[in-house]
C-alpha cells in the first residue's frame, strides 16, 4: 500500500470518496448502482474487483478520478487495484 494510504487515519479515509457520478449503472434501470471503496485505514489488502456483463467478467481498472481525495495527494502505484471493495446502493 503505497503512502499516505498505509498510514491514513480515520477521519481521513472518511473523507476519500467515490464520486457518485462515476457509479457503474447510475443511469440504467437495475434497480441498484455499484460504487467502489478505496483502499487504506484498516482495508491494507487491496482487492481486485471484476464486473460482468452480457456473461463476460471485465476487470475494473483502477483510476484515481473514481475517488474525491479530499486534499489528499493522489495514488501513483501503477498497475495495483487501491480497491477494498464495493458497496451496493
């Protein structure tokens, strides 16, 4: 896990969001919209995360424009998913 998301306290992971117009299937009638949660704080085993669709497993790259850091400097760990999961809304 790279800095600062291996030291984050708290309140600071709190304030790393994903931004919820990037949500997989916001704007599609399912029912429910897929969000993803960021790595760091306590979650230091970052996750993989695959979606399918039309029966083909896709994986989600990574992209820190997914998250709102809050003044936190950006990830550079390049070809690591900084996932820890997904939260269903």
């Amino acid at each position: 896990m790279p800095e600062p998301f291996n030291t984050l306290g708290y309140d600071q992971y709190r304030d790393v969001q994903f931004r919820g117009d990037r949500s997989f299937w916001i704007n599609e009638k399912r029912g429910f919209a897929l969000d993803l949660l960021h790595a760091g704080f306590i979650y230091e085993m970052p996750v993989e995360i695959n979606v399918v669709e039309d029966g083909i497993v896709k994986p989600v790259t990574y992209d820190p424009g997914f998250f709102d850091f809050a003044g936190l400097p950006l990830p550079s760990w390049p070809g690591a998913p900084l996932f820890s999961g997904i939260r269903l809304r």
